[in-house]
C-alpha cells in the first residue's frame, strides 16, 4: 500500500479524510468481489497467520466469517478485555467487521456490538457479512468517530483497531468514548503511534496518511489524550513495530486499556 511516499505540501484535512474514504472503499470493492463463500486464502486479502501474528488467537479466527479479514488491523483490541454475555460493545471504525464478529461472540443473544465506520461500502460489506451468516446481535452504522451515533453511558465496552490514527480529532474521539461508555467502561485500543515526529514530508503524504501512520500521534501524546478525556488505569498492555512503510523504526503498534471511572 505504501510504495513511494507521494509529497503533498499543503494537504487540507478534507483532502486527507477524502483518500481515506477513497482507500477503504477500494478495498472494500475489492474484497467483496468473491463474497460469498470465499474460503480460499487471500479472499479478502488478509489470512488468519497475518492475524496470528498482530495477536489474535486462531481458535477465535476460525469462528468468524472469512470475509473479514482484511489485514487491516494493527494489533488485536480484544486482548485482556473481559466481555460478558448481555454487554454493548461499539467499535470505531470497524471496517468489515473483525473485531465485531469476535465480541459478538461474547455479548451472545442478549448482548450487542454496534460497529461505526464513515466508509459506507465497510459499513455494507459488514452488514452482508452479518446477514449472511446470521449474526442478529451485531449492527453496523455510517457514522464518524468523532459524533457517534451512541446515546450517553450505554456501552460497557468500546475498541477501535488502527483507526483513531487516522482521525483528524482525536481527543474528540477519546471523549466521544467516554461519553458512550458506562461508568467503569472498559477502553480497549489497537493503534499506530510514534516515538519521534514524523519529517513534514510524511506528514504530509496520502500514501503515508491511508497507510496508518503519518497522522500517529507521538506515543505520549496518545497516552495523554485519552487521560485528557477523562479515563483513568490508561495503560500500554503490548507494544510491537508497526511493520508498514519505510519509517518502522519510528512507528509502533500498541494496544491500550483505560478505564471511564466508575463514579
Ligand atoms: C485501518 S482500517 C481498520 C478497520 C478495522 N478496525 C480492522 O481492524 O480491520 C480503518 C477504518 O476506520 C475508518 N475510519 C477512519 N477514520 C474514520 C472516522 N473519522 N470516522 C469513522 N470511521 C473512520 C475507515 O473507513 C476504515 O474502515
């Protein structure tokens, strides 16, 4: 995805959010060009070992539709979180649904995870999926993270995987999750951050910004804005390289856990 950084000067933040609807919309064409029954490798351009390796079990893989994966994700959101039959999930920008079909799992019939994505093929690609293979507990809305369609204190539990990275507000985002959240919610996040600024060029990249990494945060930073927001016990619980494009020594894949207090 990310051969040759493409210099822009002076990109406007409606430009930015413009390629990246253009991106994943492509890639939610493109991934749906065998939907349904596609139990070949590659189907949907990501492979279960791709998501082995970012931390996602594969017991837990093999009990959600092929369709979904898509390689888009940078670390599992998942991991470490307690998610109890009955409880509401929302996941920001859930593409075509992984994490959602995964916590849907754990919700079972009385429970809900709600999926937001400003993509509308995501959105599409990810209600297909649910219809088709019966999954009544999950639903998905074309929305923005930044004013999520999720009434006050309804949601026991909110994940987003690698894509606050790619909001143009994040503390917007970070309070909108500790709006949604119950007291005592859980924040569990799977995100690209940096340890250094990036040159002006990357920041300045489409390539660089639809690649997940030219709007990363440095890591503190990150770490600060979601206790800006409110969250207490904000904590790194993993931390890898971000294996995508040509600045990895810089770029880190983390996974997160804060908590909205409880009173
Ligand atoms: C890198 S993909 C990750 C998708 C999914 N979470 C996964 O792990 O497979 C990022 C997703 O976030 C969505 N997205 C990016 N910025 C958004 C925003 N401000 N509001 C809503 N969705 C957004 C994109 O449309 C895309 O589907």
């Amino acid at each position: 995805m990310n051969e040759g950084l493409q210099m822009r000067p002076d990109l406007t933040e409606e430009e930015i959010k413009a390629a990246v609807i253009e991106t994943f919309t492509a890639k939610a064409i493109e991934s749906d060009e065998c939907f349904p029954y596609c139990f070949s490798l590659h189907c949907a351009r990501g492979t279960i070992p791709e998501a082995e390796a970012i931390g996602y079990m594969r017991e837990d893989l093999e009990q959600i539709p092929d369709e979904v994966l898509m390689g888009l994700g940078c670390g599992n959101p998942l991991v470490g979180i307690t998610i109890k039959p009955g409880d509401t999930v929302v996941d920001l920008g859930s593409g075509s649904g992984i994490d959602v079909f995964l916590a849907s799992k754990k919700v079972g019939e009385q429970g809900k995870v709600i999926g937001i994505d400003m993509t509308e093929e995501m959105v599409q690609k990810a209600t297909k999926t649910a219809a088709h293979y019966g999954y009544d507990n999950v639903e998905f809305h074309v929305a923005e993270i930044e004013d999520l369609p999720i009434d006050n204190c309804t949601a026991d539990v909110v994940i987003s995987n690698c894509s606050v990275n790619l909001s143009l507000d994040k503390p917007r985002v970070f309070n909108e999750a500790f709006r949604a959240l119950k007291p005592g919610g859980v924040l569990g996040l799977a995100d690209v951050v940096v340890t250094r600024e990036l040159s002006e060029e990357t920041k300045n990249s489409i390539d660089a910004w639809t690649s997940c990494f030219a709007g990363a945060l440095l890591k503190q930073e990150y770490l600060d804005t979601i206790i800006r927001a409110g969250f207490e016990n904000v904590e790194i619980v993993a931390e890898r390289e971000f294996n995508d494009g040509n600045s990895s020594e810089r770029v880190r894949s983390i996974i997160v856990r804060a908590q909205k207090p409880a009173n």
